[in-house]
C-alpha cells in the first residue's frame, strides 16, 4: 500500500505547543507556494493542497494526554468497545470535567508505519474540511513512549451507529423507504462539499456503508478519512496510486489500473444504492454462487422489467415507492458505469435523490404515515 508519502512516518515525543502534528516540513512548504505563485500565469496563486489549509486550522483541534483519554474509556474497557477492525478499536468514552462530554475514541493498531501515515491523513483532512454531513474530528493523542506509538482520534459520538448496522442487522428495526433516501442524500451532499467545495479536489476513495455514521435524528456522516486523497492537479486527469479499500466498492479502473479520480467515489455511491434498495451487502460470501456479488444478481432483474420488484428488500414489505425504487436503480447503473466520464457528477447524484425523495412522497397518506411512525420507532428502540 502506498499513500501520502509526504507525510512524516513519527510522532513527535516532546511538544513545544499544543498544535497539531506536522505533515510537511517547513521547507518543503514554502518552496511549494513560492513555486505555484511563479508558475501561475495570471500572477495570482493556485488553490492551496491540503496541508497548507491544513495549517490554517490546526489549532481548532485539541491535543489530548494519553491518560485523558485512557480515563475517558476507563481503561479502554472492553464494555465500551463499539467498533473494531483492521485499523484498531473504537471506544464510547466520556471526557472527564470540565465538560463530560461523550465522544468516539479510535485506537490504532501500534505496529506499523502504514497505519501512522492513514492516522496523519485523517488528521489532516479531517482538520481542513467542514460540513453537517462530514463527522467532525475533535482533537487526537500522539505519544511515542516505552510501549511503542500510541495514536488516537477523538470525533463526536455517533448514537444510531451506521448504515451498515441498519441495513444488515437484524436485530435492529427496519430502516423505512424515505430514511435511506434521506441518508443517501445527507452523504452525497458531504462528497459533493469534498469534489467542489474546497480549493482544493477531495477524493474520499472509502465510500461504502460502513463509513456512513448516524446521529441522534438519523442524519448521516462520512468518516474514517485515513484513505482520502487530493485530487488531479493541472493537466493530470487522475491520481495513479496502489489500490486500497474494501473489496465489493472499489471502481474497476482503481483496482485494475490503480487510476483515481472524483469518479471512483461515484461508483461505490452505486454500489450503496443497491445495498439500500436490496438489503443485501456488495458481497455475502453465504449466498449462492449467482448471488454472492450484489451488482451480479442485480443484472438478472433489469429496471424496467417486471421482475425488478424482487431485489427490493423485502423487509419494507410494500413500504415503499416503486417508482422512485425504479429511479434509484437507474440512478444506481449509472453511477457504476464502466466508463468513469460517464458516470454523473455528484451534484447530478443530488438532484436525482431529490427527486426520488419527492417521488416517494406521492403515496397515499396512510402509507406516509406507517413510515413516519416507523421511523420514529427505529429512533426511539436504538437511543
């Protein structure tokens, strides 16, 4: 894997001030500015990367002590563990006065320069951006003592867990109809803010269920910004990196040519779509051979034939619009387009959920009432 290879691979073990780490030398920096402004042809400077916003805003996130939040998770108790895998543990953990504030604790693994590089990248670019559908980085712990490298992110705590949960869990209520539009919304509204409302191209290059967060009220957040990457500058029409992420999502021009772009992201939009309209996962290994890869046994069931009907989950029962069902399969085809300049931008993405949503709206009062109460439901069970 290889990725940010200008980032440093330590941790600083003595800190002068309590800013937030350092991802590019000072020199290097100023050489890269000094060079923009002389080769810009206007005499007016290119948008600044990443790491120069970055600086502007380091001081907005705080540094916490190790044993601060050790405390907070009384010990990294395993009772308070709410989320593992392959980067290290998530823990609910409460800050201790003055403000008690609950919060989500990522715990990194402690061997490996890889997982350093993705924790500065998170930091980096979690530190930079700002949108309601983008979950918000709150501060990170960095130490290099007797035990090895010690890295942590402290983010706002999520209650409602994640799609992935609502989507595949049994045990939780069933996610209604219009919920996972209005979530599909809420995250293609945070990519859209990371493909064109920065100075500079964002791309999230993790986009898959698991990274939706949910909050109080159901509204989602992307997270885990480890992976992330600047987009194409100047005449680059993509970013050529080794492949990384999560079997099932990744574009095919990624995984077989390792080429990058804005495009990438709207793929695994379309494989999310189908996992909504189905409540299947990109890949359930449990399956039968014809039905362990979603977008395969999706083909079988063409949008408009009337056989389409039988992908649509059938924990909705008939909760659901057909017609903005149907909507949201071509919305979903299109995204995964082998051809990437073909795929719809995500500001086109936007506005075609807009319009599913308002199609779902179209029913019969009663069948508006039954989802609304069961939302309310699924709120109430999973606080």
């Amino acid at each position: 894997m290889k990725c940010f290879r200008y980032y440093k691979d330590k941790c600083k073990t003595k800190r002068g001030s309590n800013s937030a780490p350092e991802l590019q030398n000072q020199r290097k920096q100023k050489n890269l500015v000094l060079d923009r402004v002389t080769k810009s042809s206007d005499s007016f400077p290119s948008p600044r990367s990443i790491p120069e916003l970055y600086r502007e805003k380091e001081h907005n996130l705080r540094v916490f002590t190790f044993q601060e939040l050790r405390d907070a998770t009384n010990g990294f108790n395993r009772l308070l563990k709410i989320g593992e895998g392959g980067f290290g543990s998530v823990y609910k953990g409460t800050i201790r006065p003055p403000d008690g504030q609950v919060v989500a604790i990522k715990k990194l693994n402690r061997d490996g320069s890889q997982g350093h590089k993705e924790w500065l990248a998170e930091v980096q670019f979690l530190g930079v951006v700002n949108h309601p559908n983008l979950v918000k980085l709150l501060g990170y712990c960095c130490v290099d003592g007797e035990r090895g490298m010690q890295r942590l992110l402290v983010y706002e705590f999520m209650p409602n867990m994640s799609l992935e949960d609502h989507l595949f869990n049994r045990a939780l209520p069933i996610l209604p109809w219009k919920t996972r539009l209005q979530i599909m919304l809420g995250v293609a509204q945070g990519l859209a803010y990371l493909h064109g409302g920065l100075e500079v191209q964002v791309i999230y290059r993790d986009f898959k269920s698991s990274n939706v967060l949910l909050d109080n009220n159901f509204q989602p957040k992307l997270s885990d910004f480890g992976l992330a990457r600047e987009g194409p500058t100047g005449d680059r029409t993509h970013v050529s990196t080794a492949p990384v992420g999560t079997y099932g999502y990744a574009a095919p021009e990624y995984v077989e040519l390792g080429r990058l772009t804005i495009h990438s992201d709207i793929w695994g939009f379309g494989v999310v779509l189908y996992e909504i309209l189905t409540g299947r996962r990109a890949l359930e290994r449990n399956r039968p051979t014809g039905e362990q890869k979603l977008l395969v046994w999706v083909k079988q069931y063409p949008t408009d034939s009337k056989r389409f009907s039988m992908i649509i989950d059938p924990r909705l029962g008939k909760q659901y619009s057909v017609g903005a069902a149907r909507e949201i399969a071509k919305l979903a085809d299109s995204c995964l387009d082998k051809n990437p300049k073909d795929r719809p931008a995500i500001s086109q993405v936007v506005q075609s959920l807009k319009q599913a949503i308002e199609y779902s709206e179209e029913p019969s009062t009663s069948k508006n009432m039954t989802s609304k109460s069961s939302q309310s439901k699924l709120i109430r069970k999973v606080k």
